[in-house]
C-alpha cells in the first residue's frame, strides 16, 4: 500500500479534509496543527474513523533523515516536525505531501516521492510568486527573469 504522508502544510492547507486516502502523520507533526480551530472536529473524525493515522518513525530513520538534512544544507530550515515526516517518509517508503521547500528538497535528494500540495490549497495559505534572486524583482509566471535572465524561483506569500 501506499503511504501517504501529511506535514504540518498540508494540513494548514486543508489536504487531508477533501481527500477520502488515507494517510499519515506523526505525532510532533499533529501536536503542531491540532491547535488549528475551523477543522478540530474534522481532525477529531480522520482519526477516529482511522482515515489519519499516527505513526513514529524509528531512531534509525530519523538518523538517516538528519544526515540526509545535513547533506543538502536544509538542516537548520527544518523543525523536529519536519525531521520527522522525512524520517516516516524513508522507513514507509512513502510519499511526502507538502509545500515546504526544505523538506522537497531533502526528499528528493533522497529519491523519495513528492506531491506539492498547489492546487486548491493556494487559496488557504497565500499565493506563489516566481521572483528573481538576481534582481529581487517578483513575476507572476516564467522560469527566467525577463530583466536579467537569472532562473526564477518560487515562493509564497502568505496572506
Ligand atoms: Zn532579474
């Protein structure tokens, strides 16, 4: 089976609340977003009706996670929580949902799958701008700054 697994930005985003999957999350990661009010009760449901279920990640897979982290320099982006979706992610094999650019990044230096949350979650949590690094300019779509010529990047603003 597959494992689908929630970070605290997929929940923020509402992922798990219009999906009918089943996924994953851990238990530093659910301490983080049960506080979140509008969807307590929907929280209360997934787990109750096992459609979110609350798994630790072993020592070891956290180990490999701080090394992985260290590697690729995001170590000091990343909370405890974070760690700890990269960990459950290397030992179930599973898929990270998420828009955290730290933790993609990690992931995929790791080969692991990833799904960006995008889509309809854009409109819980800000908007994506793709700016240039070069000349700090922001442009709504493009890879390459049309001023001068450095790839763009994505970021979101929060509301
Ligand atoms: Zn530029």
């Amino acid at each position: 089976m597959d494992f689908r697994i929630l970070d605290a930005s997929a929940f923020y985003a509402g992922v798990p609340f219009r999906s009918s999957e089943d996924c994953y999350t851990t238990s530093s990661v659910y301490d983080e977003i049960k506080h979140i009010k509008k969807n307590h009760d929907a929280l209360g449901t997934l787990l109750e009706t096992n459609r979110l279920k609350i798994r630790e990640p072993s020592e070891e897979s956290t180990k490999s996670a701080i090394k992985a982290a260290k590697d690729t320099g995001d170590f000091p982006q990343l909370s405890k929580q974070d760690m700890s979706v990269i960990a459950l992610c290397i030992e179930t094999k599973g898929e990270i949902i998420t828009d955290d650019f730290a933790i993609s990044n990690v992931a995929k230096n790791l080969e692991l799958k990833i799904s960006p949350i995008m889509t309809k979650g854009i409109t819980d949590v800000g908007k994506w701008v793709h700016y240039c690094p070069g000349c700090r300019t922001n442009h709504s779509s493009g890879t390459e700054c049309p001023a001068c010529g450095t790839p763009l990047k994505r970021k979101l603003l929060k509301d």
